[in-house]
C-alpha cells in the first residue's frame, strides 16, 4: 500500500494502459511504445507474472544431477525431481513478503552464498543491511547495470568518424556487497575521524540512511540536493548525524533523534548547500533560520518554491526509518501503521504523506 505512492507519480504523465479482471493477455506483449505503460497496470503485471509462473512450473526439465526450483510470487512452490520425476510442493514456512526486492535475504538464510539479479538500487542498501546483521557469513553479490564513472566516458574509436556515436551495449557487472560495505566503511571512518567510536553496524545504517536521501520507493528525495552533492559533503554531514542518532551506543538499536536530525544534519546540509545566501548561521539556529534566509535571497522563485518544510523534512526521515525496518524483515510481513508513525497515513483507502496531508487540510 504505501508503495502506490510511488506507482502514481511513476504513471501520472504516462498513457493510460487499460486492462482489466477478465480481460485477455492476447497472442503476445503489447506494441514496444506502451510495454512499459502496460507493466504499470497492476491487473495486467500481476496476469504477465502469474503466466510466466506457470509456465516455468509447466516446462521445469532439470538436466542431471539434484536440483531444485522454487517459484516464489502469491506463494512459494518447490519443484524438484524425485526417483526421475518432477514433484510439485508448497513451502508453508516461506511467508509471503510482498515485492521482490526483500526476498533473497531469506533463500541466502536457507542455502548460504547467493547471486542476486537485481537491477534495482535499492537491493544493494538491503544487501549491506543484511550481510551486516548475518553471523553465518554467507556472501552476497548483486548481477546489475555497470556503473560508468564519469572518466569512463568511452572517446572516438580509433578510426571512427567523429560526429558518429558509437552503438550503446547493455553491460552488467556483479558487485561483491560486503567488500563494497567495506569501502563505504572506510570512507565513513575517514569522515568521522578516527577518534569517534561508532559501532559498525551504526556505520552502515548511516550509509542506508544518506543514500536514501536520494529517493526511493517509499520515500521523496530531498528538493534542490542530488545525491552526488550529499556523498560529496560527507566530511561536513556525517559528524553531525552520528550527533543527531544513538551512533555511540553499541546496543541499541539505530534510531535518529527527530529534532536534531532537522535542526542539526538538515540545516546544516541546506546552510552548505546555499551558503552564499545564508550570512548567519550560529550554533543555535534551526533549519527554519536557514530555509528563511535562502527564501529571502536573490535565487530564482522556482528554486524557492521547492525548498523543504520542517514538515516534509520530519517525514522523509520517518519514511526512512520505516524504510530500514521494512528492509530488516527477513521473512514475513513489513511493519504497517495507518495512524503517521511512518510518515504515511491511509484514509479511505487511499495513501498520502503525513506532511502533504496535513497541508492539505489548512
């Protein structure tokens, strides 16, 4: 549910693809200008995924030796092959988790090291939450887009024309995720000094937390910073949120301590961010000092039109927090609050954020 958000922004300037209960998929996908509309209509995706299921489970010829599919959607169904046949079975203990994304960690719980196809993002953050809180070591790595660095930019060809661009090929790379948290680690170290004792499992729910910033499925990026400034500013940022969150405890569960974490890291990261047009700013300040000032400067009226509220900049981080609860559930449901305590609420049916919603009603 709170993911519809996300599902109407993605389809609010798209064409309309209409398919209902009852209607008939056809001979074929449809024409490739309106595949991407018609995968989002959760009628026709959920009939294109279920069709798919059946017919994995319909065809599944395994060629020597003992194996095992398991096809995890509605529910989980294990086929393997006994004594030359393919036996069909549910898996009870396996309960159903709602989208995709979460549901590695639990296959890696049950058969150890795991190669993970994912071209979203976000399964990467899950990873590092994952390979952070597992004993057992098992080793996780991610199959998805390479990552071009900005020098990799590929020049003319050696007797290439200039004027003519080269044919763009889909390359994957497979990233190990815990020696990627490793270097994260080592970069969060390097900007905390290493004279701030933080535990380690701080340090990667704090990495979770700043790449969050940049926006995910259940959560708003932040207006006006992208996320290549807030890793850039990292030396300046991440003091201040191991002093907005629980960082120096070495039980406790992660938590950020609501007003610092807007008046301590979100003021301090719009203060950086347009420190031209912010004259004063002292240690007592708050985040509606600074977002006054730049509103009175000589910056465009879009660009303040789109700076934040101290309402909207609560809820990003409630939504966030959920967020990181949600991506600890190894197997079963995501924790659900229809009341705000996640920055959503849910009336009549219908999901909105808390911010808006009480904007909404002024």
């Amino acid at each position: 549910m709170y993911k519809s958000l996300e599902q109407t922004k993605r389809t609010a300037k798209k064409r309309v693809y209409t398919f209902v209960g009852g209607d008939s998929l056809g001979r074929g996908p449809p024409d490739p200008e309106v595949w991407q509309c018609a995968l989002q209509n959760r009628t026709y995706k959920t009939h294109v995924i279920s069709m798919v299921c059946n017919t994995l489970a319909r065809s599944y010829r395994p060629q020597g030796g003992c194996r095992e599919l398991l096809i995890d959607f509605v529910d989980t169904v294990r086929l393997c092959v006994k004594e030359g046949v393919v036996v069909r079975d549910r898996v009870p203990e396996l309960a159903p988790m709602g989208e995709s994304d979460v549901k590695f960690m639990r296959y890696a719980n049950l058969y150890g090291d795991i190669l993970v196809e994912s071209i979203d993002s976000d399964v990467l953050l899950i990873a590092f939450m994952y390979v952070q809180r597992c004993t057992q070591g098992q080793r996780v790595f991610v199959r998805r887009f390479a990552t071009a660095a900005a020098d990799d930019a590929p020049g003319p060809a050696s007797g290439e024309k200039r004027g003519r661009a080269p044919a763009k090929r889909r390359t994957y790379e497979i990233v190990d995720v815990r020696m990627l948290l490793q270097m994260l680690h080592v970069a969060v170290r390097q900007a905390i000094g290493d004279e701030v004792c933080v535990p380690v499992h701080h340090v990667t729910h704090m990495v979770v937390l700043v790449a969050l910033l940049g926006g995910s499925d259940f959560s708003r990026k932040l207006p006006l910073v992208g996320a290549r400034y807030i890793w850039e500013q990292l030396p300046n940022l991440l003091p201040v949120l191991v002093m907005a969150s629980n960082a120096s405890s070495h039980d406790a569960e992660f938590a950020v301590d609501a007003e610092l974490w807007l008046d301590l890291f979100m003021r301090d990261l719009y203060r950086l961010k347009f420190e031209r047009h912010v004259r004063v700013a002292t240690e007592d300040s708050t985040l509606e000092d600074v977002l006054e000032q730049i509103a009175a400067s000589k910056l465009a009226p879009r660009t303040k039109e789109q700076l934040p509220s101290r309402a909207q900049a609560a809820c990003t981080l409630q939504n966030m927090l959920w967020i990181l609860q949600y991506w600890g559930v190894e197997n079963g449901a995501a924790p659900v609050d229809h009341t705000g305590a996640h920055g959503f609420l849910v009336q009549n049916g219908r999901v909105s954020f808390c911010d808006t919603c009480a904007a909404s009603s002024v």
